[in-house]
C-alpha cells in the first residue's frame, strides 16, 4: 500500500471552503531584506543589516500583526518608532485584522500603511523615547516621540534609494520629532537638531543604560526644580504695576553703560533695529534725569540690557563665578523679568498709533527671547506673527511707495527692520523645523544701505549714497544676506518639506549654489572698520563675516546628511560623508574661535555646533560598523577632539543661562558611547561613567553657586527697597513728562494685579514618578 504525506492543510473546526484564497506564508523578515531577497535576523525594532547601512529607521516589518505574542510585546516594548510601510493601495473598507491595523491580501503586492500608536500616561517622561517598563509600578510607560517615517517610492523601495544599480537616487525618509499626546501636542521638523536622535537608536540605548546605572541624577533635577518653582513663587511682587515703575527694574548706571555698549558691538553689527546717534541721545539725558524719558524708551532699554545680559556679567563680578535661582543663572532671570515687563507694557499701547519704538521694542522681544531661552516652544509662532504684523503695515513694499508720507529716516529704518524681521524668522523656522514664512510672500522692499547710522541723520532730506560692499559697515551682513536670503529660504523648505524627494542630482547642484554664495562673501579684513566712529566703538566685521559664512554652510549639512548616512550601502554617496564632516568641522572651528575671542553672542543665539557634533558622531559611528575602516582608523583623534569643543561650547552655554543640560548630555553621551566603539579603549561601563559625571559634575556646580532668594529680589528690583519710590505721590511727577505721540495707561494692569500671570507650576511637572527614568526627554523639558 503505498504511502501518503501528511496532509498540509490546516485541521480547522469550519468545513473548508472553495472559494476562499489560498493561506500565504507568514513573512518574518523586515520588509526591506525581504526586498532585496537577503537574509534577516529579524531583531527588533530592527534588523541587524538595516542598522549596520544606516536606514535603522526604515526597518519595518510588514507582517507585525501576525507575529507572535512574545516577539510582538517585545516590539511594542522596544520600538521608539512609528512603524510604516509603502503607500496603501486602494482595498475595501471591511478589509480589516485584528487590532485595527489593515492587512494585505493576496490580490494587493503593495503592502498598506500600518502605524502603531503607543499610549502612555501624561507624565511618562523619559519613557516617551527609550521605551521600557517602570521597575516600580510595573506599567508601560512608553509613547513614541521621535517619528521617522519613512516613505516609499512608486516602485516599491521603502528607504527610498534604490539598490547600487538600480537607478534609485531618490531619498525620501522624512524625520520629525511629536512630542506629547492628543492635543498637547509639539511638532519640530527635520531641521530640528534634536531629529537626528531618531536615527540612533544604539545611542539612545546607550544612554539609556546609562541612565539606569547612575539614580543620583533625578534627585539632582529635583533639588533644582525646587529651587526654581519656590522662586516663581516669591517673584510676583517685584514685577510693577505701574508705568513709572519700570525704571526700578533697570541696574545700576555702571552696568548699563557697559550693556549698552556691549549691545551695539554685538547685535547691532549683525541686525539692524535701533539707531545709534538718536538711541544715544535719548540715553544720555535719561542717564541725566530718568523721570524724563519716556515709557517706550525705558522699555527698549530694558529689552537691550536683556539681549546682553547672559553675554557679560557686570564689572565688579566679572571674575566671579555666576550665581544661580535653581537652573537659572541669575543674569537669565534678570533679563526674563524685563522681556515679562515688556510683554506686559506692549498690548497696552494704542494700535491706531504706533510708531517706530513700537516696532524695535517687537524685534527686541523676539530676539531677547531667543538668547535667553524664554518661551522657545512659541519662539516659532511669535516669529510668524511678527511678519505677519510687518506685512499688515506694509514692510514687504518697498517704502518708496508712500512719497511724501513717509521721512527718508523712517524710510530706511523700514527697509532695516523688514529685513531683520525676516532673517529672525528664516532662523527660527530651520530650528524648528518649519517651513519660513518667507518662503510664501511676494516683496519688494530693497535691502538697507551700506552705511553707517552716522551717515543717516534723523531730519536727512536724501538719504547718503551707500557704499560698496567691499566696505564694511553696521549694515553690511544684512545688505550681504539678503542676497542669499531666497537661496536659504527654497533650501529650508525643500528640507523640511514632508512630501518632497530628495534627489541626489539637485543636493549636488544646491551645493554648487551654497558654494558660490560662499566665494562670493566679501573678505572685509579686520582693520576695516569702515567709518573712523565704528573703529573708536570696537566694531570689527568678525561677526559678521563668520555668520554669513555659519549660515549658509550649515544648509550643506542639512542637504547631505540624509545621503551621509547611506555611503556604505551606496558608495556614491561617500561624497556627502566628507561634505557633512568638512562642514562640521568649520562651523564648530568658527564657533569656538568666536567663543575664546570673547564673543559669545553666536554661541547663544545659534544651535550650529549641536546639530555638527550630532552628524559628526552619528556618521563616525556607521564608519565604526564597517570592519577594517580607514576612515575611523585615521581620523578617530581628530573626529572626537572636535566633539571635546562642542562639550566646551555647551558648558559655557550652560554656566551663563543655567540651563542647557539637555544638549550638553546628547554629546557627553555620544562621545562616550564613540569611544566604547573604537578599538583598545576603556570598558564601556567606564565610559558610561565617565558621561554621566560630566552631567552630574555641571549640576553640582549650578548648586554650589545657588544665589539666596531674598538676596536675589534685592538685586532683580532695588528701588522697590528705597521708601517712597512706589508711592502714589511720585507718580504725577513722572507722567508729566511722558513724550509718546499717544496717552499712554497709567497702569500696566487695570485690574489693579501684577500684569504677568502666574502659571500654576505642579511638582508633578518636576518629580517623576520613577527617579530612575531620568533621560534627554526629561532634560528637553528642564530648558
């Protein structure tokens, strides 16, 4: 009798029947190894050879649904992505698995969309990103909050580039990073500095590793955001009710005259948006008898001496350590006391008569806020509004338009201010990833003279001649600029556009542009100092000339970096490799030149050195994946040497605002998590040790130096301790001799409160509910 197989079909209580479609095998492997018909170990969140080219972050495995239990809990308890797959292709509605994902049958060769949301309580914190369990409670507390999706191509490719050969040159991986749930939600794009974590994700684990070996740091984090909720608390009293009693928020004569001074050979050399001669007029004679200046003029004061004040502490503490209000330098809440005193002056003024002070005191805020780190999650949204109200008043038109109506002063201070309004915003945008809103408008305005504010007087019947761009003066990088303004602008939105494809051909033919924008910088040599009067101010072209080259050479790295991080499974794009290290290893050298010359204005404003640090560390880690690598090899001292300054930069950025940790413990992670990697270094958990105390070691010294509160209410507001300085008697005196063109309220606050608002500040915000899952989502929250 001869003998039979087993059968194969299924032992299924239901009859069998005919029409249905025959059961496919379930796929394991990842989609793109399965693509390319390669082996797959099938590690999650993914797969050893995805990792080891760099497209970590396409790596999806189409069949998750059907995987079993115990492999798709470890998914969901691990992956710190949201999972995509290729485009949909057009199926019925009622074609559905279980758990609410679509399946793909037999007659749809494109697999379909699938994303897994991953909830997770409010005050989850660092869980958000590493994803784990808490050890205390036993719960999940894991929400996705770097997203790297990754869209396909037509033809199939889920990372976009097709295999060598292939003809594929489109990358198409678009990263961003949603953190919080529902509708608390923040969005920052692929130029954010922070989107380059998410393709990381051994780094991420590395700290993570880190994190839970060193439980002293929470209590750190705690003891300082102690300090800081019981400050905002006794800070009420000393914001003012009253006009006339903002000039009691200003310091002493000594420190303003240096503030001042320091004010225009920094900000003002780069954007224009006072006028010196006529700014130092009116200062003069408020030095003389400050009951006669006038509120609108006491407040862009204020507003000065807030861009500054983190940039140089004043003379009789200059070779002092800064003082702190618990992760706060004290000099950061001096200057956010004055930008709350200005948002609370502004609203109050009449918007039927607005005059240029108005408009300064604008820019004034956007970039005091900038420098001092103060509401930089609506920095974005203030710097969209700020070019709308500009257009609503018609700064996008060239002035020329209104004749007679309008003074040759006034005349180019509009151009000046419309194009600092802009250079704001465009910087503003890449950091957080946004479209500009440049990129959208149609204007005409011309860009400002070359010339000095010496050169327009306020009464000039024409305005002077200006001069060439070889002479360098306080307009130069603006009227330079504005020449590569369109350039930046098209390069912000091709990056951060969601539905564009990067072609290869077009990164190459944008790095001739940026090149040629670059050679095209005028060298202005430091002697030139153009007129005699900016000479004697100490102004130099340094500044501007580094920025000019700072802001276009970074859009190199922003171009490449996407192609850097495919170079070893395409060897064609080596070439974006060097282009991202040769760009980064500039911007860091420019920065740290700026930094030990004195000149720490860039170093506060700008996110450049970050962003370059990340690239050089995530590129020299895919180099260290490759066995026998020349490259890393050779280079390892060079490449983590320039890591060291940028740990250098962040710490000076960290002892003048008292924040920052965040961005300082990126990179100490990231440089040791290289060193571990190279070969005959130290052990990894020496290395680990190693960042974490560098994080701890910037902690302790922030609490060594903690200001006591009473004290520091002397020092933030010391005419509010003279008897009779806010007595209704002085008040008369005062408003006598107001010069706005408009009354102006008498009473910041009618209802007879303090202007500012205090938020209710919960120590939930602060404490967490496991001290040990203290990692970089919870440190992004502490800046």
């Amino acid at each position: 009798m001869q003998s039979h197989p087993p059968s194969r079909i299924s032992k299924s209580p239901r009859p069998p029947s005919s029409d249905k479609p025959k059961r496919r095998r379930k796929a394991l492997s990842c989609y793109d190894c399965r693509r390319r018909k390669l082996k797959c170990d099938r590690e999650l969140p993914a797969c050893g050879r995805c990792r080891k080219g760099g497209i970590a972050e396409s790596c999806s495995y189409n069949e998750f649904p059907f995987l079993p239990g115990e492999e798709r809990s470890a998914l969901l308890h691990n992956s710190a992505y949201t999972l995509h797959s290729p485009p949909p292709a057009p199926a019925p509605q009622d074609h559905f698995g279980r758990g609410g994902l679509e399946h793909s049958t037999a007659d749809q060769p494109a697999p379909e969309t699938r994303v897994v949301s991953l909830a997770a309580p409010q005050n989850a914190g660092s869980w958000q990103l590493l994803g784990a369990s808490s050890s205390a409670t036993g719960i999940n507390e894991e929400r996705p909050s770097i997203r790297s999706n990754a869209a396909d191509n037509p033809d199939g490719h889920d990372d976009g580039i097709g295999p060598p050969g292939s003809g594929g040159e489109r990358l198409r991986v678009q990263t961003t990073i949603l953190r919080g749930e529902n509708f608390k939600t923040h969005y920052y794009g692929s130029t954010n500095p922070i989107s380059l974590i998410s393709h990381f994700p051994e780094l991420r684990s590395f700290m993570k590793e880190t994190i839970m070996q060193r439980t002293s740091l929470p209590s750190l984090q705690r003891e300082l955001k102690a300090l800081q909720v019981k400050w905002k608390g006794m800070r009420t009293d000393l914001l003012p009710q009253h006009e006339w009693e903002l000039v009691g928020l200003l310091p002493d004569p000594e420190t303003m005259d240096a503030h001042v001074q320091l004010y225009f050979d920094t900000f003002e050399t780069l954007y224009r948006i006072l006028h010196y001669p006529s700014f130092m007029r009116e200062y003069e004679a408020f030095r003389e008898d400050s009951r006669a200046a006038r509120p609108a003029f006491v407040v862009t004061l204020m507003l000065v001496l807030a861009c500054v004040g983190c940039l140089a502490a004043p003379p009789a503490q200059q070779q002092q350590q800064p003082k702190y209000i618990g992760d706060s330098a004290l000099a950061r809440e001096r200057a956010t006391l004055w930008i709350e005193a200005a948002e609370a002056w502004l609203p109050r003024q009449s918007q039927k008569h607005i005059y240029l002070a108005i408009w300064q005191i604008r820019c004034l805020l956007l970039v005091a806020k900038m420098v001092n780190v103060v509401k930089k999650k609506r920095t974005w949204t203030a710097a969209g509004t700020l070019v709308r109200e500009a257009m609503s008043a018609g700064f996008h038109r060239d002035p020329t338009i209104l004749g007679d109506r309008v003074s040759v002063f006034d005349l180019e201070m509009r151009r000046r201010l419309w194009a600092t309004i802009l250079e704001l915003e465009l910087q503003i945008s890449t950091d957080r990833g946004m479209p500009s809103a440049g990129a959208a408008l149609t204007a005409d305005t011309a860009p400002p003279l070359n010339i000095d504010d010496e050169a327009l007087a306020v009464d000039a019947a024409a305005l002077p001649p200006s001069q060439p761009a070889e002479v360098y003066t306080a307009c130069s990088f603006l009227r330079v600029s504005a020449s590569s303004f369109p350039l930046r602008t098209a390069l912000n939105s091709l990056v951060n556009d969601i539905h564009a494809q990067s072609v290869y051909e077009e990164v190459l033919r944008s790095e001739e542009r940026i090149t040629a924008a670059l050679h095209r910088l005028p060298p202005w040599p430091d002697d030139d100092a153009g007129t005699a009067g900016m000479s004697a101010r100490g102004r130099t072209p340094t500044l501007a000339r580094a920025l000019l080259d700072i802001q276009l050479r970074h859009f190199l790295i922003l171009l490449h970096a996407p192609f850097a991080r495919q170079a070893d499974a395409n060897p064609r794009y080596s070439l974006s490799r060097m282009v991202c290290f040769n760009a980064a290893f500039r911007l860091i050298d420019q920065h740290r030149q700026l930094t030990e010359a004195g000149n720490q204005i860039l170093l506060l404003l700008r996110h450049d050195y970050f962003k370059s640090a990340l690239v050089i560390c995530h590129n020299m880690y895919i180099a260290a994946s490759v066995h026998d690598n020349l490259l890393l090899q050779s280079n390892s001292t060079t490449l983590i040497h320039y890591i060291e300054a940028v740990l250098h930069l962040l710490e000076e950025k960290t002892t003048r605002l008292g924040t920052g940790y965040t961005h300082y413990w990126y990179i100490a992670a990231a440089a040791a998590f290289l060193r571990s990697r190279i070969p005959n270094a130290a052990h990894p958990a020496v290395q680990k040790e190693e960042a974490i105390y560098e994080v701890v070691r910037q902690y302790h010294r922030v609490l060594a130096h903690q200001e006591d509160l009473r004290k520091a209410k002397e020092l933030l507001f010391p005419m509010r301790l003279v008897p009779g300085v806010n007595s209704c008697t002085d008040e008369p005196a005062r408003h006598h001799h107001h010069r706005d063109p408009t009354p102006s309220t008498r009473r910041l606050n009618r209802s007879g409160s303090p202007t500012f608002s205090q938020e209710d500040l919960s120590l939930d915000e602060f404490f967490f509910g496991n001290p040990a899952a203290w990692t970089f989502d919870n440190l992004w929250a502490m800046e």
